[in-house]
C-alpha cells in the first residue's frame, strides 16, 4: 500500500478482536520508530512491549480507559532527556515532543500496513505509568498504544477541508499571491 494510502487508512480502533497478533510484527513496527528524525541525531525514545495481562489491566486503569484491556499487547513509548536537553537546552523538551510524534506517526502507518489496529492514548496517570513499568523518574511517558486486530470495519473519516487549515506567507492569508496595492 502507497504511503497516501495507509496515510487515508489509518484510523483509532477502541474495539478489538480476542486474537493474539504475532509479536514480531509488532517488533517490526517498533522499528520503524528508529527512522524518524530525531534532534542533533541525538535518539531518545525508548520502547516498552507489554504482554503480561496483569500489566496491562493496570495500565488501562492508569489511563481511565477500559478498552486499552482488551488487548493481548500494548506499546509504551517513552523519551530520555537526557542528551537532547542538554544540547539544546529549554528548546531541548519541544524537539523530544516533534521527535517522538514523528515516530509515533511511522509507527502507526506500518501498523496500518501490517492490517493491526491500536488507538494512540496520550491521557494517563504518569506515576502510575512509571511505577507500573518501572520507568526511570527523568524519562517522560509519551503514550500508550494497545495493539490488536479491528473488531469491525472502521468508519469513513471525515476530514477538515485543506483550505480552512491553509494560509500564504502569513498568517490569515488565504490566496497564494496577493494582488498589488494600488498605491495612490
């Protein structure tokens, strides 16, 4: 599948089938984190696959969001300052922010193209994260990803329309190239 494809394909599923989906895939997946850019080539994510189910039922518990239990995997993903704050100082926390959401979004699309299905969960107790998993204090839970087949076909998306969301050399500005002033 075409890149605009798995883009247009990709969507949040909250229910999943019982199947159990091969963890190498998953595996797979994760890895095409490793391709995203990444600020000063300085590489902060960190991956956690969890399958235990007592783990993943706390997890769910940390998020306040039941479905995140009817999986058989979720993906934790996380980024260590440590580097990147210390090349970039204050800015350093924004490029681990755009860094990890870059490699987020790879992850996603070859989840797509590997038909598995997850919802990206970015609300959770992040102590409770930590402690569950035992996440060093310094590293930053960036999101939670329950992985498993679709239950049923998702709905069409709708979309916003480009030109609501679209301006031209500055902010408001609608028209590619402006018309000249007449100047008096």
């Amino acid at each position: 599948m075409g890149v605009d494809k798995l883009i247009r394909a990709r969507r949040s599923i909250r229910k999943f089938k019982s199947d159990k989906p091969d963890w190498r895939t998953i595996i797979e997946c994760i890895d095409s984190m490793r391709y995203a850019p990444m600020a000063g080539n300085n590489f902060s994510l960190k991956f956690i696959l969890i399958d235990d189910e007592k783990k993943i039922q706390e997890l769910a518990e940390a998020a306040q969001q039941k479905f995140v239990s009817n999986v058989k995997y979720v993906v934790v993903v996380c980024t260590n300052p440590g580097r990147t704050e210390i090349a970039y100082g204050e800015r350093g926390a924004n490029y681990l922010k755009q860094q990890a959401g870059a490699a987020i979004q790879n992850f996603l699309l070859r989840l797509t193209e590997e038909k598995l299905s997850t919802c990206w969960v970015g609300h959770f107790v992040d102590e409770q994260v930590k402690e569950i998993l035992q996440i060093p204090k310094e590293t930053q839970v960036e999101a939670m990803f329950p992985i498993g087949y679709a239950y049923e076909k998702p709905k069409e998306k709708r979309y916003i329309d480009l030109d609501t969301v679209l301006y031209f050399n500055r902010y408001g500005n609608k028209i590619m190239k402006e018309k000249p002033k007449l100047s008096a």
